[in-house]
C-alpha cells in the first residue's frame, strides 16, 4: 500500500470514527426527545430530499473522481474536467428542482410535511454541491477530515442545546440542513486553490453517457435503500419507519468504516486502470478482501448478537421494533462491503458501466416485487428483508462477472480461515450475553473481547497477511497524521 493511500486512510478512518463517536452520542438523545414518531417524520423526508438528490447527481459522483484523478498532475486540464462536470450537475439540479418543488406542493403525502420540505431546499442544492468528488479525486482526504469533524462537533453541540422536546423536530432539522449548506460553502470556497472554473472549451457530451449510466445504477440501487423508506412511508405508519429508519442508521454507521477504504482507493484504482498496471491492481483487490473478510464479518456478527442490547442503548425501550430488522440487515455489512470491491474498486475503473448497471437493475426489479409483496404486510421487516434481497441478486451478478471474465479472483481460502475464526466470536458472545450484568456492562465487556480475540488472531496466528502489517504499522500512525 502506497504511502499516500495509507494517510488518506487513516485520515478516512478518523472521519469514519469521529461520525460514529458522535452519532453515538447524539442518536440516542434525539431518538428520546423527539419519539419514534418524529424520528420517522424526519427520515421520510430526509429519504424524500436524498432521492432528489440522487437525480439531481446522478454518476457524476463517481465520474468526478475518476476523471479528476486522471488529471490530478495538470491543472489546466483538472480545471476543464471540473468545469464540465459542474456545467453537467448545473443542468440536472435546475430540472430536478422544478420537479421537487412541483411534486411537494401536489403530492398529498408529501403536503402533510409541506414545512419539512420547503426547509429542505437548501438541503437538496447543498448536498448536490458538495463537490466531495473533487477532493476524493485529488486524494486530499486531511481537507475533508477536518472540515467535517469540526462541522459535527458543532452540529452536535446546537442538537443538545437547542433541542429539549418532541415540538423542536422542525429546529433539528434546519440544524441538519445546516450543517449540510455549511460544508458546501466551504468546499465551493477551497475548490479555488485546486481547480480554476471556466466556460471556454468545454466538452460535456464525452461525459453524459457515464454520468447515465451510473447514475441509472444509482437509480436502480436506490429502489433497495433510500425508495425503500419512501415506500414504507406510503403504506405505513411514521412509526415503522422510525422503527426502519433507525435499524438502517446503525447499519450505515457500521458500514461507513468499511465504506471509508473504498473511497480512498476509488481515485487511486482509477489511475492504476489508466496505467495498465494490472500486478498493482490486483494486489489492491486483494488486500480490500482481506480487509473485508477481517473486519465485516466479526461487525456483522457482534451487531446481529447484540442488537437488543444496541438498539436499547442508542434508541430507547420504544424502539423494540427495530431489533429484528436491524439484524435482518446486518449480513449486509459483509455482502455490501464485498460489492463495493467489484463494483466502485474493480468495474467503476475498468469502465464497466453495462455490467454495474445491469446489477442494479436486477436488485430494482427484485426490490420493486419485494416491495409490493412485504412492506404493507410486515412494515419495517419487510423493508428490511426488501433490502438484504436486493443486495445479494446485485452482489451475485458482479461476482458471477467479474469471475467468469477472470477480472477478480475471489480468495476462497481467506474467506474460509475467517468463518472458522467467527465461530470463535459468535462463541464468546453467547457467553457474554448470558452473563447476568446489564447492558452497558454486557456492551463495553463485549467490545473489549471482540477486539482483544481480533488483535490476538491477527498478530499472532494469522500471519503475513495484509491486516498483520497495517496492525504492526499502526504504532506509525502519527506519522502518516500530521493535523
């Protein structure tokens, strides 16, 4: 692993724990002093404005990044890309606005929080202007780091001050689309000493066919995250969603530590693609799945034994109905994480568009059926069982691809090693769990358990692998973190 990818690691795990650390602390205040019932509001409409979003970007997220990476030496070059993309997001958002404002003054559903959504406009144009592209394809991840951990601290500090009871949901959310409209001015503002904008030369159509069909893959895959809480909210009651809503923001948060190594090595697989080295390439794939098989599977398996004891902690006894969904989800961690590897660090570089979007066609069509099917019957766990369906079709068209065409080679091996060592895991926590202690003590014991049998097994017994040497090196962090 090169230097570099080693300190916007470390620079993405920081950011990865600083947001868990605080939505640990901040969730189970919110949960408690707005109620399932507003928790539910507010993760409807916040779903309602993200899939706004994802027409309002469509690819351009990932092309942004992969064509920013190719001229991250070249300035004038960078410049063009980046103005051709913004000319791009420029155009979508003017369509997608109209539609939204159209649609939350006309839809029934959406009126009955017709406040929520004005409120949210902002929120909409903010998030589609982040520009995080940018930086992530200029591997300037220390910029992201800090910029983000100083704004949730805020954000964090003004929910608890400001927010004392149920009535305030609608001051929450103006502080969350803050907090989304302050990071984009920042990053609008430090853009200047990267790129250079510019209307003179520019060449958008070489980029509408990849901003289509990624962003029809994001479409598709949307129809098993985000247009899976549209939907409940539609057939059921606010509660089943804050019962859902709350299952999958935990999942997310686990996944985001996963989720912040694939990010790094998006720009930096994108730029091995381009330089053919094929050895380097497939050293990186490798080392993702070890990192995957190492670091999902003992997560998935502490979050499905001790969800009641989680959802508890973090929600409040109100929130029982969170418990089995939540666990439905969690074998997501491992699934999803092994799909990002085929799909943003492996097909995404390689241009293979047609594929990725055919795998999340396939998850639509099964998440569209298993929506009709589930959610008004079974609420919150039909949504839940909607989205580990989907995932695992998508999953299984990238895998049956990228190994009948010999791109990936799946490391059959490790993957067993790691099950043998889960047995291990799932053993020690059913001790725990009947210990008579309570919850706190139960989680806080566990933890320091799962966490000792890692290091040990790692260090000591599975050796020479790629997690060996990144636990070895991490004595060296300070050197790779210079704040």
């Amino acid at each position: 692993m090169a230097t570099s990818i080693k300190k916007n690691f470390v620079f993405n795990i920081i950011l990865t724990l600083s947001t868990y650390i605080i939505n640990i602390f901040l969730f189970p205040y919110v949960s408690r002093t707005l109620g399932v019932e507003n928790v539910g509001k507010i993760g409807f409409v916040t779903n309602v404005i993200t899939y706004f979003t994802l027409f309002a970007m469509l690819g351009v997220g990932n092309v942004g990044i992969r064509e920013i990476a190719k001229y991250r030496e070249d300035r004038a070059k960078r410049s063009k890309v980046f103005s051709e993309i913004i000319c791009i997001l420029l155009i979508l958002m003017s369509i997608v606005l109209v539609c939204y404002l159209i649609a939350i003054f006309s839809v029934p559903r959406l009126k009955e929080n017709i406040n929520l959504f004005i409120i949210g406009v902002p929120f909409l144009l903010s998030s589609s202007f982040l520009l995080e592209w940018l930086y992530q394809g200029m591997e300037n991840f220390k910029f992201i780091t800090k910029r983000s951990i100083i704004i949730r601290i805020m954000y964090a500090l003004s929910v608890v001050l400001i927010i004392h009871s149920p009535k305030d949901y609608y001051i929450y959310f103006c502080l969350t689309t803050l907090t989304w409209v302050a990071n984009s001015i920042i990053n609008i503002l430090y853009a200047r000493k990267f790129v250079d904008f510019t209307l003179k030369g520019l060449d958008i159509k070489r980029h509408i066919k990849s901003v289509l069909s990624l962003g029809l893959f994001k479409i598709m895959t949307s129809m098993y995250t985000t247009f899976n809480i549209l939907y409940l909210g539609f057939v059921c009651s606010d509660t089943e969603v804050g019962y859902y809503y709350t299952s999958t923001k935990l999942f997310y948060i686990i996944l985001g530590v996963m989720t912040a190594f694939t990010s790094v090595m998006l720009p930096r697989m994108s730029y091995l693609a381009v330089q053919s080295d094929k050895t380097e390439f497939n050293n990186k794939i490798i080392n993702s799945f070890e990192l995957v098989f190492s670091c999902a599977m003992p997560l998935a398996i502490y979050c499905i034994l001790f969800a009641p004891q989680i959802i508890s902690l973090l929600a409040g006894s109100s929130f029982e109905g969170a418990i089995l969904p939540m666990r439905i989800i969690m074998p997501l961690i491992i699934l999803t994480s092994m799909s990002q590897i085929y799909i943003i660090q492996t097909l995404t570089p390689l241009k293979k568009d047609k594929i990725i979007m055919c795998g999340s066609c396939v998850g639509a069509v099964v998440a569209i059926i298993a929506n009709i099917l589930l959610v008004e019957r079974y609420g919150a766990i039909g949504s839940a069982l909607v989205l580990l369906c989907s995932e695992i079709c998508c999953f299984l068209v990238s895998f049956i691809y990228s190994t009948r065409k010999h791109i990936v080679k799946f490391p059959y091996s490790k993957f067993m090693k790691n099950i043998v060592l889960c047995m291990i895991y799932m053993f020690v926590g059913y001790v725990i769990l009947s210990l008579d202690c309570n919850t706190l003590v139960k989680l806080l014991l566990s933890v320091i358990v799962f966490l000792l049998i890692f290091t040990t097994m790692h260090l000591f017994v599975i050796k020479g692998t790629f997690i060996n040497n990144q636990l070895k090196s991490i004595i060296k962090v300070k050197k790779y973190v210079n704040f």
